[in-house]
C-alpha cells in the first residue's frame, strides 16, 4: 500500500509537472509603484472549460505583475452555489484551482446569480473559514489610500435588482428576502463621501453590454445608473455575460468593464459605446496610479488582447 500510494504521488506530480506554463505576451508590463490587481469572473467549475488553464497563466501574470488583491464579479460556483461552508465544491471549484503563490491574496467578492441558487449567506460565511476569501456581507467597502494612491472599492449586489428572478423558481425564494432599498440607501451614503479620488463599483450584472442580453430591457442599470452619474463613479466591473467587454458613453462618467469568462464563454458583440469586446477565457489586470488606470485583458494563452489607459486629473 505505501508503494502505491507513493507511486501514485509522483504520477500526480509528473501531471502537474506537464501543465503547460503559458508564454506571457511580451506585451504585458507592470506599471511602478502602482496599486495592481486581477478581476475574473463565472468562474467555478471544478476546474473545466480552461478555468485551470486560466488559474496557471494568473499565475505565470505575477512574474510580471503580482496583485494585491483579486476581484471576482460573481458566479463564484456553478451550477448552484454551494450548499455550506462545508461544501466539496470549495475544494474542487476554488481551493484547489488557484494553487499558485501569488493567488493567495486577498479575493474580494460579490454575489452572481447561480450563488443565489444554492446557500448564498454560506458564501458570506466562508469569509471567517478562509483567509483570502472576503464577502464580510452581501456588499461593503473599503479604501485603498498608500503611496499617493487614493480609491475607494465598492462591494454590491445586484442580484436582487434584477426582476426577473423574483419570478424564477431558482432565485426567488432568496431573492425576495433581500432589501433593494436598504442597498441603494446605504450606497448613495458611501458613495456621497466624496473621500477619494477613484470610485470603483464591483457588481455581477453588468449595466451596458453588447453580449448575450444586449436587447433585455436592463432593470439593474434602472436602479443603479442614476447613483452612479449623480456621484461620478470611475470605474463599474461585472461578470454575467461569459465575455470580456470594456463600454464608455461618451456623455456618462463610468468605465464599464466586464469580467466573466473566467470558465465558460459565449460569443459577444458591440454597442455604439463599446471599445473592446471578446469572446475568451481570460482576465483583467489593473493597475492604478494616482492620476492613472492602466487595463490589460489577459487570454488563459498569455495574450494581451486589449490594453488602455484611462487618465484622472
């Protein structure tokens, strides 16, 4: 039994050993002194449709551009979310894909609609059972203010903003339980601080898209835009699409970045305001000046396929 239990050791080594390390694009560079980090999202499927791919080249990334932290735009476990603290699939989905080093950071998080399916408060709760998983509750804050870099990141959920699922016999037994008004309320308060230089809002339905659900009358852009313009929000990161899309209307102040093909993906399209759209698994890696964000969209290769720069006086 020792024998072939060593035996089957090395050959899971050998397998590791033989994942391929993606070549990096010569293409991706870090920015000095910045505050650097990933956004991925619709991620958690046991390691399948290249979600392992994707886990080693972010880590090949850190070479290059290590994060302070990772954002996950939500749908965190598929196909039902997790069922408790205790669920399998935090191994199989999470732990045990994103092994590398430099992705034992801290992961903040948000709420998608297929953790709505299963245990959502058991996603909350997973904050005091990991050490770089943080949803301290269903949508919160922080600020970022170290080497003249100044921004505040908001947490929500948008889930409960999205009216269809209070119809969906999947969703509405948890939807229903949730206070849009109380959300909103509590947004406009954080948002009204005026304490920072950038705003960043993460949520996991996206406002504007030129994917799947171009032509959907947007009920979470109904609720949530007008907070948005009132208190000129910088940046807003979503998932929910399965593709990687990057939206600025000309006469609104948010940059509307989406994240959601850290797993599967569906093809997209464009909107009059759409500058980068992309159907792959990949990632976005920020990096954040202090008059300065520099976005770069990572495929699960190690190609850069868009990059941009957006300036702040």
């Amino acid at each position: 039994m020792l024998v072939l239990g060593i035996a089957l050791f090395c050959t899971a080594c050998k397998q590791q050993d033989q994942i391929q390390r993606p070549s990096l694009s010569a293409g991706f560079t870090s920015v000095e002194d910045a505050l650097q980090f990933y956004v991925i999202g619709d991620w958690g499927r046991n390691g399948q449709g290249h979600q392992r791919d994707l886990a080693v080249m972010m880590d090949s990334a850190s070479k290059v551009m290590e994060p302070e932290f990772i954002i996950s735009t939500g749908d965190n476990i598929y196909p039902k979310g997790v069922a408790s603290v205790n669920d399998p699939l935090w191994k199989s989905s999470f732990e045990d894909v994103y092994t590398g080093h430099a992705l034992h950071c801290l992961w903040h998080v948000v709420l998608g609609n297929h953790d709505y399916a299963g245990n959502s408060q058991a996603e909350v709760d997973y904050t005091k059972v990991s050490r770089r998983w943080n949803m301290p509750s269903r949508y919160f804050t922080f600020v970022y203010n170290e080497d003249g870099i100044n921004a505040r990141f908001i947490f929500i959920d948008t889930s409960p903003f999205e009216k269809e699922y209070y119809l969906d016999e999947g969703y509405k037994n948890e939807i229903s339980k949730q206070d849009t008004t109380r959300q909103k309320i509590w947004l406009d308060s954080v948002l009204s601080l005026n304490d920072t230089k950038w705003k960043f809002v993460s949520g996991h339905h996206p406002l504007y898209t030129g994917g799947k659900r171009a032509k959907e009358f947007n009920t979470v852009r109904q609720s949530l835009e007008p907070l948005f313009i009132k208190h000129n929000v910088d940046v807003y990161l979503a998932g929910h699409e399965h593709d990687l899309q990057y939206i600025k209307a000309a006469d609104k102040p948010t940059h509307h970045f989406v994240s959601g093909t850290g797993s599967e993906v569906r093809p997209t399209g464009k909107l009059p305001d759409t500058k980068f759209a992309d159907s792959i698994e990949g990632i976005m890696a920020f990096s954040l000046s202090p008059n300065q964000l520099k976005v770069q969209v990572l495929s699960y290769k190690g190609d850069v396929i868009y990059s941009t720069v957006i300036d702040k006086k």
